[in-house]
C-alpha cells in the first residue's frame, strides 16, 4: 500500500543554487582539496538532521552487503561516507552542466546500440536511474548533438532542474515535465520519435499519481519499479534500452584538478515491446526485472553511486 508520506516526491529539496555555485567556483579557483573541506559540513549537517534520509542509505547499504557488493558490514558513519559521494558527484554534475569546455571523463559501454539507431535515424526510450553522474552523459551527448528529450519531475527539486534546463552545454536535449503528458503531448512526443529523438525517462522512481508499477526482485529484496517507460516505448513502437552510470575511478584525494571518472552502460531489453492483452502486467514485470538487472550490475561495481535517498523497498 502506498504511502503518501513515503513517496519520493514529497521529499524536501536540499538543493541551495547559491551554496552549489559558491562550490563551484571555489573548486574552479583553488582546486578539488578546498571544495572537499568545505563540503564536508555540509554534509554532516545534512545527515544529522535528515532521519529519513540516512535510514533509507543504511536500509539500501545493508541490502547492498547482503547482496556481496560491499566488503565490509555497514557502520554507523557509512552512510554519512554515501551521502559525502553524493555530494562530490554533484561537482561532477556541475563540471558537466556549467563547463562546456570540461575533459570528458567517460566510458561508454555498449555505445554501438545509440550509434545504430541514429544512423537509421530511429530513436529510441530509455531507461535511466539515479546511478553515477547522468549529466556526463547529457554533455557527452549534446557534443554529437543527439536529439534527446529528456522527461522529468521538477517540482521537489526545482532549484536544481532550473540549473539543468539553463545550461548552455546541454543545449541540445530537450526537457519535458512528465506529470503534464496527455494525448497531446503524446502526439508531440510521436512527431519527435520520427525525426530519431531519444526519449529518456527515470526507470527508478514510481509513478506520482499512478499505480503503474510491477513487482521485482532487487538486491534480494521485493520492489516496485514503474511500467511508465515500458508503456511509452509500447505506444511509440520504439525500441526500449537500459542506461546505467557508476564513477569508475576517483581522482586522488590531494589532486587539485583531479576529476572523477564514470563508466556508461546501455543494454537492450527489447527491440519492440509488445504488451499482449491477458499479458501486458507479465511482459511489463519481464521487462523491468531486466532493467533491475542491470542496476545490479552497476552497483556491484561502484555500490555508493545509488543516489535515492527515501525508503524504496516496501513501497508500491
């Protein structure tokens, strides 16, 4: 049974702009070892006074070991060290919305799937999570000006979605508020799929007014992912692909201009999705489980770049 006070979209933005480009422009001047010292008590401020939040990293933190993705039992500071990798990927999330000159420190796996559908001009939906640093990929991808739509949900983090849409260096994806999608959008949507946009959407967060979801199995454990992505690349017949994002290497802690390294997947969990009547739950449950899959695989290789900090298992 959904409760309304659980859900991930009631959470309370800590996002402040000003402190974010006051960071920013401190690592810019003086180098990431100042900006690590003056993120430090932010974080710690913010994972004293956030309860829900710092239950909901030691809950996944202690799924994660009992899956073997963290060597050692979940302490008491551990996720204060979790909610400290958040807050140094932000950095990188800024490099990658606000420097259009910023090195690329990427690795894209399986980059041939994206690769083939733009050279037949056909777009594609994506799944998405809120795994490593996405906005790498966002910059990575209005390099090569892949036409991209992005949908997402900006009224608990505003602040935030406001620095994404105004930045210059991801100036060629397009943004859509997915709690105003209607016929008519629909429509629009459909246009753009043809000219060989790729639609991405969050595979991680269930629906705000919906009861769209299916059940999976994830880090041991029942939960309910949205069909949302599922039923929108049935509709558009486009094919439907997994994006996952870990940080691959971190710049060493004395590197003043050191930058954090990230590793892309994309996988294909149809061709063409086809959801049967007397089947389609069935089908959207097959299809997600498989996206929970490559969460998995994500996360055993970097398990602190799971960035959902609200109670997700037990929720529907």
């Amino acid at each position: 049974m959904r409760n309304a006070k659980e859900h991930w979209a009631n959470k309370v933005e800590h996002t402040s702009v000003l402190g974010i480009k006051i960071l920013f422009h401190l690592h810019r001047l003086f180098g990431k070892l100042p900006f690590r010292f003056a993120l430090a008590p932010v974080v710690f401020c913010i994972w004293i006074s956030d309860k829900k939040a710092r239950q909901a990293s030691n809950d996944y933190l202690q799924k994660a070991y009992t899956a073997g993705f963290l060597n050692r039992r979940p302490g008491t500071f551990t996720s204060l060290c979790h909610m400290f990798y958040f807050a140094e990927t932000i950095l990188d999330k800024m490099l990658a919305i606000w420097s259009e000159q910023t090195t690329e420190n990427l690795s894209v796996e399986n980059e041939a799937l994206m690769s083939s559908l733009l050279a037949q001009g056909k777009g594609a939906v994506v799944l998405t999570s809120h795994m490593g640093c996405v906005e790498a990929l966002m910059h990575h991808g209005s390099l090569y000006k892949i036409p991209s739509i992005a949908l997402v949900h900006s009224a608990n983090t505003a602040q935030y979605t406001r620095l994404v849409e105004h930045s210059s260096a991801l100036g060629h994806i397009e943004f859509w508020e997915v709690t105003e999608l209607n016929p008519a959008s629909i429509m629009k949507l459909e246009e753009k799929c043809q000219k060989g946009y790729f639609i991405f959407i969050a595979g991680d967060r269930i629906p705000i007014h919906s009861k769209a979801v299916v059940p999976v199995s994830f880090l041991g454990s029942e939960a309910y992912l949205p069909t949302g992505g599922v039923i929108l690349a049935h509709m558009l017949g486009l094919p439907l692909l997994s994006m996952t994002c870990w940080r691959e290497e971190t710049s060493a802690f004395g590197d003043l201009k050191g930058q954090n390294r990230y590793q892309v997947r994309f996988a294909k969990l149809a061709d063409q999705v086809r959801l049967p009547r007397g089947k389609r739950h069935q089908e959207c449950q097959r299809l997600m489980q498989q996206y929970a899959m490559e969460l998995e695989h994500g996360l055993k290789e970097s398990p602190f770049d799971w960035f959902n900090f609200y109670r997700f298992w037990g929720v529907s």
